[in-house]
C-alpha cells in the first residue's frame, strides 16, 4: 500500500455521520458513536508527512462542521483529537458543547494545532505492536497527561 492508497481508505472516515446528542445524558453516546481510530503500518511511516494527515485532519472537521450546520439541532460540538499511546492510534471524536468538560479521566492538555498530536502519532515506535516483554524508556514515573487537540464547531 503507498500513501494515495492509505488517505483513500480513510476516505469513508471523512464522510461518516455523527451523532448529535441533545443532553449531557447523551455523553456516552455521542462518545461511542463519534469516535474514530485510525493506525498506521511502520512501512507507511517514511511515506507520510504531518502535512498529509493535517489535511485529512481538516477534511474531516469541514465535513463535521457541514453536518452540524445541516442537522435539527440547536447545539454545537467539540471536535477532540488525541494520539493514544498504548493502542497507538491517532484518535478523534465529537461531543456536543453542553458537555464543558472533555471525557477523559487523566489529566489533559489543551492545544491550539493539531500537528503536535500527529507528529507523536508518527514518530511513535509502536506502529507494528508494543513489546511483548513491556517497554522502559527510563523516565521517571510521573502522572500521564494527553495532549488534546480541541476545537468548537458552532452552530451559526
């Protein structure tokens, strides 16, 4: 597979249907139906850039923001975007803006650009599986934070 056949495979990502929740009751809903994962195989890491998956990353907030705009509700939604570590996959999901407060149990920072995230995603070492055996990088243990790429889609 090269790069023009891996964004045409994520394709389907980027004209997936949300769903709009209409309360705070709808949080895990919403968190289980807008979220979607996307991994990489190390042979495709040399092929493609934090450029490449920064436009597909826009695409996909065009389509959400059309969506939002053409939907019945009155609501707006947080669009999320974090790497995941452990599974390695660059992950991304929508929650409707009655829920201030993003749903992760860890501590979580906010940043302005998406690129950050992505670049972790692309230079992790875990592309093919972690090792069955753990793996140290010798740093002290310290409390996990996500890096957490946010973004309000308003409903004009």
């Amino acid at each position: 597979m090269n790069k023009d056949q891996y964004f045409e495979d994520l394709q389907d990502i980027i004209n997936d249907l949300i769903y709009i929740g209409s309360s705070e009751a709808d949080l895990q809903e919403e968190t289980k139906n807008n979220m979607w994962r996307i991994s990489i195989s190390a042979d495709l890491i040399n092929q493609i850039t934090t450029d490449d998956f920064n436009a597909f990353i826009n695409k996909v907030i065009q389509n959400r923001k059309a969506q939002i705009e053409n939907s019945k509700s009155n609501l707006g939604m947080y669009f999320y975007l974090w790497f995941d570590i452990m599974t390695s996959q660059l992950r991304f999901n929508l929650i409707s803006e009655i829920n201030k407060k993003l749903p992760f149990s860890c501590e979580i920072q906010i940043l302005n650009d998406p690129k950050e995230i992505i670049d972790d995603f692309l230079e992790s070492p875990f592309h093919n599986g972690r090792p069955i055996g753990g793996y140290n990088d010798d740093s002290e243990d310290k409390e996990y934070i996500v890096k957490v790429f946010k973004l309000h889609l308003k409903k004009n």
